[in-house]
C-alpha cells in the first residue's frame, strides 16, 4: 500500500500500511472505510511534520556510525543533552546489559527519557507459542478459551471491536500467541531491566490485538536513568509478576 518510484527496493513480505497507525484510531473514523482513514491520518502526521521543519522547530540531523558503548558518536549524543531518545528496537539487537551500558552513557548528563520497544522478545520467553505447550492439553485448552474471551471483549470494550469479525479470520498462533504475551511480557520486562542498574520505569505495554499489524506483539516501554526525574505512573524496578498460572517458564 506504499506509494514507492520504481528504483525502491521490495518491500519485505506481509509489510502493510496499516501497521502505521494504531487500530483502536483507525475504528475512530468517520471516513467511509479505513483506508481512507490511514491514508488521511499519515497525510495529517506528514503535514504536522512539513510545517515543524519550515518555522523550524525541528531540525534534522542524519548521521551513519556504528554505535557501541565505545563509540566516538556516543560522546557527541550526550553532549547534546537529549531530554529524549527514541530506540526503536534496537534493543532486540544487543544483549540487555550492553544496551544500557549504551542508552545510559548517551543519557549521563541526566533529564533523558528513553523510548524502545521490542519485536522479538517472545522468542526469548518459553510459553509465548501455544506450541510449548504440547501433552498439556488442560493448559491448551485454557489458553484457547482465553483467546476468545480475549477477542470478545476487544469486540465489547475496544473501539476496534466495530472492525473484528469474530471468530477472527486469522491464524490461531496469532490469536493465542497474544492472549500468552499479555500474560507474558512483564516477565520479559524483568528480565530486561534486571541488569541495567538503577533506574525509572515509566511504561511497558502492549498494543490493542491487531490482526493488520505485521507483529501484534511488540512491547513499548519508556524508561529513565535519572532518578531525580518523575515519571508519570512510574514503577521503578517492581515489576509485578502477573504471569497467568500453568505457563511454563525458563
């Protein structure tokens, strides 16, 4: 659905417009269908952005380096004092503790609020695929049940509950596979956090059950190395432990 010349390379398989724009915002429409909607609400975020760049309240600086603790970059990024960072999830690249050892020598003059988000950390939490579960069949069916409690009340309780047709036209490892990292993610977000030392978490959360998304499962988390700041609904390092019961771990 990308409007690309034709010198761009192939988008990867399964890649999707729709994975830009939440879908809870997308239901919010008044347009007569939802791709309408995307493209007005990518054309409006474009727009908000051509006018910060021409009064120039935002400027931009791209630069291409190899960024590693050691890195000469790093140093220039904390001379910039940034208030904030944004990630992406480059944190799925590189082992926790060196990534903090990373985000937290960008951020040594204090006041920054980092922002990341994972892609990949179900691959790394035995009881995120209904597959780990094979010769538990009471567990099985449990979680089966709770994927479709999970989508019935998306179907209530969501704004995206207008656009679902239940039961959803949709891969069952898909669906379970939600239900589990619902249940699931703090643990990851633990394990995390676990080496980093000391420091603020503000936020980790999982999108709305999105059948367009390419990966319904990513984790967002903000986070701060500062401990003189104050995040809004800020947990520290206690994470509560809400896993569902029945869910093998390693």
């Amino acid at each position: 659905m990308w409007s690309l010349p034709p010198s761009a390379p192939p988008l990867e398989k399964g890649e999707s417009a729709f994975n830009a724009v939440e879908i809870d915002d997308l239901a919010q429409c008044q347009e007569p269908n939802i791709r309408q909607k995307l493209s007005g609400e990518l054309l409006r975020r474009l727009a908000r952005l051509r006018t910060w760049l021409q009064s120039k309240e935002v400027v931009l600086d791209l630069r291409r380096d190899f960024v590693s603790p050691e890195a000469a970059i790093v140093g220039w990024i904390e001379r910039l004092h940034p208030w904030t960072m944004s990630w992406s999830n480059v944190l799925d690249y590189l082992p926790p503790k060196e990534f903090h050892k990373l985000a937290r020598s960008c951020s040594a003059q204090g006041d920054t609020i980092h922002y990341g988000y994972s892609m990949n950390w179900i691959a790394e939490v035995y009881g995120s695929c209904i597959m780990d579960y094979d010769g538990h069949p009471e567990a099985v069916a449990k979680i089966i049940e709770g994927s479709h409690e999970m989508c019935q009340q998306a179907e209530r309780l969501m704004p995206s509950g207008k656009l679902l047709l239940l039961p959803p036209h949709e891969t069952p490892m898909n669906i379970t596979g939600h239900f589990l990292a619902m249940g699931l993610h703090k643990r990851w977000a633990r394990y995390f956090f676990s080496d980093a030392g000391e420091l603020q978490v503000g936020m980790f959360s999982m999108q709305t059950y999105n059948p367009l998304a390419t990966n319904a499962n990513c984790l967002s988390m903000t986070w701060t190395y500062d401990m003189d700041m104050e995040l809004k609904s800020a947990s520290g390092t206690e994470l509560a432990d809400d896993a569902m019961p029945d869910c093998p771990m390693s």
